[in-house]
C-alpha cells in the first residue's frame, strides 16, 4: 500500500480479529477466497488470479482442487471503531428535516475521539464470512514455487507484496469515516427504520452534516445534497451494476507474501503494515541468477473466526 489515509485506517482497525480493513470496500465478486493479487498504494485491490477457478489455476501452476469456501452468518454487528472511538446511538429531541429532499433525520449515530486518528465502519444488516479451513496447508508451497516467478512477471507483488486471500467478511449496506486532528466527533444520521441497534438495515435513509470529517457510503447512487446535508437513501442494487453492487467485503484474511532484503521487507519502503505473525513461516528461494532471497509470511487472521 502506501496511501497514507488506507494505511491508517487498516492500523486503526487492526485489534478486530487481526484483519485486514478495506479503506475502499470492494464487491464480493472481486475479492473472495481464493483470490491472489495485491493492493496497490491506492488502496485498491488487483486480482492476479482465481485459484479457484480451473483455468487461472492451471496458468499458474495450482494444482490442488479447492474446497468450496464455508460460509457463516455472523449476524448483526454494531460498529466496528479504532481503540480510541466510542459511539453511542441518540434519538434527537428536534428532528433534522431536509423537505427539498422529503428526509428527515431523528436518530444518529455519534463517534467520539480524544485524540489521534480515529475510525469507524458501520454495516448492515448483517454480515456474512466466507473461508478456507488451514488455509497454509492449501496455498504456501504453492506460494513457495512461485513466488519469484509472479513478482517478476508483476512489478507491484515486488513492491506492495502477493496476497492470498483466505477469508472475507462482506456486508449489503456500509459506511466508513475516519478523521484526525481538531474534530473530536462525527456523527452518522438515519431516519426512522434506517437503523437497528447500531448497525444499518435495508431501508429509510443515511446521511451526513458534511464537515471535515467525511462518511463514505456504499451503495451510492442515490445521494443527494441540501446545502451542507447529505442523504443516501437505500438501494440495493442489481448484480448486474458492476461499478455499485454488493454486497462489499470490508475486512479480509490470508497469506501475504513479500521479499526481504537488507534487513526490511521490499514493502517496509512505502509504510504497509504487518501482520503480527509476519515472520513465521516464511521460506527462502533463489532467482535466475542464483542468488538466495527470504520470503517472509505474514498471517493476517486467516485462522480466525471472527466476532
């Protein structure tokens, strides 16, 4: 990675489950066990390929047949915060009411920092994981024979490191923020039905006050501005929308792969962060030359079962 903002927001979130946030949550159809590729400095996710299916494993040399992913419900969340966030949900005395719009806003979501960075992802209304069982035991001696032959065929596995998606958690509805600096609070706004408990349902309408503490919502399309409100009102969109339809995969596990070379990793370089477990399990490996490199391992909660 190296985007300052994504990096940031995957520290902050890290203590949940030791996963992987996605400061830009991506379609379930995109990022999905069993898929290898990077995350560019944006943030972004680049498959390289899908091991689970026949064709992109025959290419690159995956021999093993794949088990179907399992699937579990982890029912419904209440927001996910970085340490030093606490929210609480608030019925408001006087209504926020944008009639250009026919919205109107009685409850809110309210996060609160002291100090630093803070960030906060809300979902609904449920949210769902999909994942192998020992995962190591499926893709790393694949990983170890051709390691060196995908980062010389993508320059970006050399600088932002080889992802093998093992896990994924995916939500229909989300929303994210995150801020530093002077602001000490933000605030989510939702209609009456818009939400249950803390986390967001498939109806009514979201929105913000629109500051220097900036929600970003998914789905999108029908957003809408009054002077400095915005509002968003539920749609779920059809599969066949690729630029909007979920659900979106806001946190994953898996294998990251990356060379190590005069003490650091190639990614140390552009700021990404490691996993807890980053060393272990790593290999050495040879490339054209016949020159020895370490490939360090990093587990990013791929054994897990989530909250």
């Amino acid at each position: 990675m190296g985007d300052c903002m994504s990096d940031q927001y995957v520290d902050a979130l890290k203590h949940f489950s030791k996963l992987f946030a996605l400061w830009s949550p991506s379609q379930a159809t995109d990022v999905k066990p069993g898929a290898c590729g990077y995350f560019d400095s944006g943030g972004q996710w680049n498959t390289i390929a899908d091991l689970c299916k026949p064709d992109d494993a025959e290419k690159y040399n995956f021999e093993l047949a794949l088990p179907a992913p399992k699937e579990r419900s982890l029912g419904r969340w209440d927001p996910i915060c970085s340490k030093n966030v606490n929210w609480k949900r608030v019925v408001l005395e006087a209504p926020v009411k944008l009639l250009q719009l026919n919205v109107e806003f009685k409850l809110k979501l309210e996060f609160s920092k002291n100090q630093g960075y803070g960030a906060c992802l809300v979902t609904g209304p449920t949210v769902t994981t999909k994942y192998f069982q020992h995962p190591k035991t499926l893709f790393h001696a694949w990983a170890k024979q051709n390691f060196y032959s995908m980062s010389r065929k993508f320059l970006d596995v050399k600088d932002h490191g080889l992802w093998i998606i093992t896990k994924v958690y995916e939500t229909p509805r989300c929303a994210i923020s995150s801020w530093s600096g002077a602001a000490a609070s933000s605030c989510l706004y939702a209609s009456v039905g818009a939400l249950s408990g803390g986390a967001l349902t498939l109806g009514g309408e979201i929105g913000e006050e629109q500051s220097n503490v900036l929600w970003r919502f998914l789905p999108d399309d029908d957003s809408e501005s009054e002077g400095l409100w915005r509002s968003v009102k539920n749609k779920l969109l059809r599969s066949s929308d690729e630029k909007q339809a979920g659900p979106y995969v806001v946190f994953i596990g898996g294998l990251r792969y990356q060379k190590k070379m005069f003490g650091v990793t190639t990614v140390d370089m552009g700021g990404p962060l490691r996993g807890d477990d980053e060393a272990e399990g790593g290999f050495e490996t040879v490339d054209d030359d016949g020159n020895q490199f370490w490939v360090t391992c990093e587990d990013w909660g791929s054994e897990s079962r989530g909250n």
